[in-house]
C-alpha cells in the first residue's frame, strides 16, 4: 500500500542513514530532502521544456534574462516578482 508514495521514499532514504545520523538528527535531514522532493515533483511537468529552452541561450545572457527567459517556458515562477525578503 505504502510501496509508492512520498512516505515510503523518505522511510527508504532514512533506513539508509540509520548508521550516520541518531534518531534525535532524523529532522534536520527529512525536512530539506521533503522540501526538495516537493519542489521536483512541482517542476516536473515543465522540466523538459525548461532543459530546452535553457540548451538554445546564448552563454553571454545575464543571470536576470536567462531567469526570466527559464520562467517563461515553465510558465511559473518560484518567487513573485516582489519578493519580502528582498531588502
């Protein structure tokens, strides 16, 4: 029942680190992989067309452009154009 979901994943993935981590340090290694996990499987539908578009840029475009260029063949963005934690 459990064989193909998230949970089984990460009970997988922590089997495999019994031997480095106590059980007390479980958490600082579960929530970032769970984070990244979600943020994959959020990409996922775009990725290929991501990849793409990433392969025909030019190497001289700026961080910024090649960003907003990469955004608009996922047609999302991670971060609003106003970001709060941008000072």
């Amino acid at each position: 029942m459990w064989a193909d979901t998230p949970v089984s994943f990460i009970c997988s993935v922590a089997g495999l680190l019994r031997g480095d981590y106590e059980a007390s340090g479980y958490g600082k290694v579960y929530l970032p992989f769970t984070v990244l996990r979600r943020l994959d499987r959020l990409l996922e539908p775009t990725k290929n067309a991501v990849v793409a578009q990433l392969t025909k840029l030019p190497t001289k475009v700026g961080s910024a452009m090649r960003e907003k260029l990469l955004n608009r063949s996922a047609d999302q963005s991670l971060l609003p154009d106003r970001c709060c934690l941008a000072g």
